[in-house]
C-alpha cells in the first residue's frame, strides 16, 4: 500500500467501480448528509462567520507571501524553546529524517497522531522497511490499518467502512497488532470504542517515541497546536520521552492572535463542534512536563511549486476541515478512494496535481473530478475558490504535460489523450474567423440534422450517457432573421 496511491486507474474508471457498490454509496450517504446538517447548524450560531471566513483567509494569503519570512522565524522559536527543526524537500527525505531519529532513540516502535502528512509521505511503510513498527491511535485510523485499507476522508478516514464492517475487522486483526478484541464483540459503538481503547492503551503506556502532524504552527512563539476530538493524539502528544512532528510548510500562522480565527472556523466546519474537545499546544520540552526531546520535520514535498502559481496556491489555505467533501455530489457518490490520494474530494483534486505534478494517468484527470458545482467554494472556511483551481488545472493538462528546457525556452510536452480536444478548438477557432464557412457550416448541419447521432461517439459517449446533445435547429438564425424580417437592420 502506497501513502500516495500512485498507480491507480484514471479517476473516471475508479469511480465507475465505485457507483456500483451500493454498501460504499449508502456509508457515504448517511455519512456526509449527518456531518453535513450539523455543520449548518453550528456555523449558523455564528453571527460574524462571514468576516471569520474573510479573515482566514486574508491571513493564509499574507503567510504565504511572505513564507520565506514566518519559516525562518518558527525555526529560531522552536529552537529557543528546546526542539530541533529539520528541513525536508520531499517525501524520501522526510522519511529518511524521522526513521533516522527513530533508530536513534533504539527503538522499534512509535505511536502516531492521525496526520495527513505522513500520510502523503509514506511513512508508515518507509517506517516498517527500516523495522519500525507505526501505531495508529486515532480511531478510524486504526481501522483503517487494522483493515489494510487506505483512508478515504480528510476527516472520518473510515467513512467507507458501517459498524459491522469494523467489528468484523476488530475481530479479525487487532490479535495480530496487540491486544486481541474481546469475546463476543459486536458492533454497537460503545462495544467498538472500548475494545480500541483496551487495544490502544497498552501501547501509549508502553511507547517511547510518537510521531505527530500539527494543524497549525505558530511562528511568534513556536508553538504547535493539535486539535482532535478523543483524546488519542493527546496522549501520544505528552507520554513518549520523544516526539517527532512532520508538518507541511504551509501550516505555519504569524501571531498566536491568528490563531483564534481558525480555532472558530476549523471545529464547526469539521466537526461541527464550538470547539474541539481536545486541543493540544506546546512549545519546544519543559524539564518534567512532557517529552524530553522533540523534532520538528517541515515538509516542502510540491508546496514550494504550488506558491509559485498565483490561482493554485490557494489551495494551501487549506486547514483539513474536509468540509467540501461533505457536500461534494461527486464525493459522495464515488468515495474517496477513486481519487488515488490521501487528500480526497474537491480539495484533494486540486491540491494533489499540484504537490505531485500531472503526469501520471491518475493526476491528470483529477482536475475534470467535478461538476463545477461551487458547493465547495461556499462552505471552505478559508474561501478557497476550488471550481477556478479545477478549470485552471484543466487548462494545464490541456496544455501539456511535463515542462522541458530547450535551451532558454521552456516547452510543454503534448497532453496525452487530450489531442482531439485541442483539435477541436483550433477547428472552431478557424470556423470563427470566417464568418462564410461558419454560416456554411451551419447551413450543412441543419439540412443534415435528422441523421445526427443523439449521443457522442468515442470518449465523448461518457458525457452524453446521461444527456442528450442539443438539436440543431431547422436553420441558422441569420437565415432565420433574413427571412422573418427581410434583411432590416436589426443590430443597434
């Protein structure tokens, strides 16, 4: 299993696999449209959201413009305090700079707070191929791994899975990672959670190193901040002797002031909770208060190349509150596994062609995963404005895949699968600078209308399966317009 999943089929045939299994369809249903009421209803209480949602985002953009700066001031911070901060330019060093510090400590075994990074990274694997063993604590994480499954929510990564799903995973494999289920065990909820917490205790009492993301970092004090809502990542967070945190560049925030605007958005559009039960800081180690050492991993891994791009990097606003997968028609029908990355739904078919490029079969057609809908611009805290992401990213795929140097000049590589498109549109472009072939052209498919096909052919039929194409009329209209009103001027 890959942290990335590269390798999978195109996102159209995953999803076409997806659709048919109505068990998927009827957990992702129930799943999104529960998460999605309660949000509504805790974001109404909130008389100023719309000037928390401005404000966020004014505060993503000004970090990321001056990135360089609040990096670089997070470094001397956490360094003052006591932590060590390394630098990571991608998923291979990252790997190697945590399995480093891991053997380091003469340990064979850690236990993990539920992250996206490490789960972007691969770390798990890249742990076990240096014999390190990685628990994860959060509670749909561990089903997710108890399982040999991939995640397929930001939020509720076992949103796939309905509770005799997971009991029946319990049953099968928590003897193989530790403690065994109980006898009898069946799938009412209280049942699951504490057959979690038997299996997971053990283990925080017995670590001595955890591996940790963040969900913000605040570069005035270095402080890290963990928001959950069991209590799992708090106990990683404080117990081991060791902590080593892998967190992306772009969560870095100015000033502990901008923190207590995401502390507001990010808990009602993710749990929709006033606040998270469990929010987790700490700055640097405290002689007798928590681990002795701790390790800061800043991960670049594509996000340097995604600020380059003025639409896209909007994109690392994002503060993982998996709200636009929640409303998301297209989410909610195929899951979250088609779309071959740890960040799913409308976020992930922005952020994922950026962190990992466009080359791969699954990456270019990540940007087409969408109706354009705009029900994930509305709801995203940060107002990142996906459907402009998703058709500037189309642009890109259409334009050509990897970029190559021909002397002083960059020149884009031709796009895969997209040479009858591009055609297309060099044919009407021709058409429409001559308005007599245009008009002729028009004349020719109304006397030919009634053998024109109802659906496309070719890899056009995708789209016309649950549409018909338009008629073409009887005439052109400027015939139309001679006709009915003689030649008179009409235009004014």
């Amino acid at each position: 299993m890959s942290g990335t999943f590269v390798g999978m089929p195109a996102f159209p045939e995953a999803a076409r696999k997806a659709v048919g299994d109505r068990t998927l369809r009827g957990n992702l249903r129930h799943a999104t449209h529960t998460i999605r009421a309660k949000r509504a209803k805790a974001v109404a209480e909130v008389s100023d959201w719309a000037e928390l949602r401005e404000a966020g985002k004014r505060i993503k953009d000004h970090t990321l413009r001056h990135l360089d700066r609040y990096l670089v001031q997070l470094e001397e911070a956490v360094t003052a305090a006591g932590g060590t901060v390394h630098w990571a330019a991608d998923a291979e060093e990252a790997n190697r700079i945590v399995a480093e510090l891991v053997k380091g400590t003469g340990e064979s075994e850690v236990v993990k707070v539920k992250s996206m990074a490490t789960q972007e990274i691969g770390l798990n694997e890249a742990l076990e191929a240096e014999g390190i063993r990685a628990y994860e604590t959060d509670l749909a994480e561990l089903i997710v791994q108890l399982g040999e499954d991939r995640p397929s929510h930001i939020l509720v990564p076992a949103i796939h899975r309905n509770r005799g799903e997971i009991r029946d995973v319990f049953r099968a494999r928590m003897g193989e990672w530790g403690r065994p289920a109980p006898e009898g065990l069946t799938d009412n909820p209280a049942e699951l959670a504490e057959a979690a917490r038997l299996h997971l205790r053990e283990k925080f009492l017995r670590a001595k190193v955890g591996i940790s993301g963040a969900n913000f970092m605040v570069a005035e004090t270095g402080t890290l901040v963990v928001v959950e809502s069991e209590g799992n990542g708090r106990m990683c967070l404080t117990l081991p002797e060791t902590l080593i945190s892998v967190v992306g560049i772009e969560k870095v925030l100015p000033t502990w002031r901008d923190l207590e605007v995401f502390l507001q958005t990010l808990p009602r559009s993710s749990t929709a909770e006033r606040m998270n039960p469990y929010t987790s800081m700490w700055t640097g180690t405290t002689d007798g208060d928590g681990p002795r050492v701790f390790h800061l991993v800043l991960l670049d891994n594509g996000r340097t190349d995604t600020l380059a791009d003025e639409v896209g990097r909007q994109a690392l606003r994002c503060i993982r509150c998996s709200a636009c997968l929640n409303v998301c028609p297209v989410y909610e029908r195929a899951g979250g596994h088609a779309y071959g990355s740890v960040y799913p739904g409308p976020i992930g078919a922005i952020l994922s062609p950026q962190l990992r490029g466009t080359q791969s079969e699954i990456d270019a057609s990540l940007p087409y995963a969408s109706s354009l809908c705009g029900a994930c611009y509305e709801v995203c805290p940060v107002a990142i404005d996906i459907p402009e992401v998703l058709v500037h990213l189309r642009e890109r795929v259409v334009q050509g895949g990897p970029a190559t140097r021909d002397g002083n000049k960059v020149v884009l590589k031709p796009a895969k699968g997209h040479a009858g498109e591009r055609a297309a549109m060099r044919a009407a472009r021709w058409a429409f600078a001559r308005p007599g072939a245009l008009l002729a052209g028009q004349r020719l498919a109304s006397r030919t209308r009634r053998f024109h096909p109802r659906s496309l052919p070719g890899p056009g039929r995708a789209w016309s399966a649950s549409r018909e194409l338009p008629a073409v009329p009887a005439e052109p209209f400027r015939d139309w317009w001679q006709r009915t009103r003689g030649g008179e001027e009409g235009s004014k």
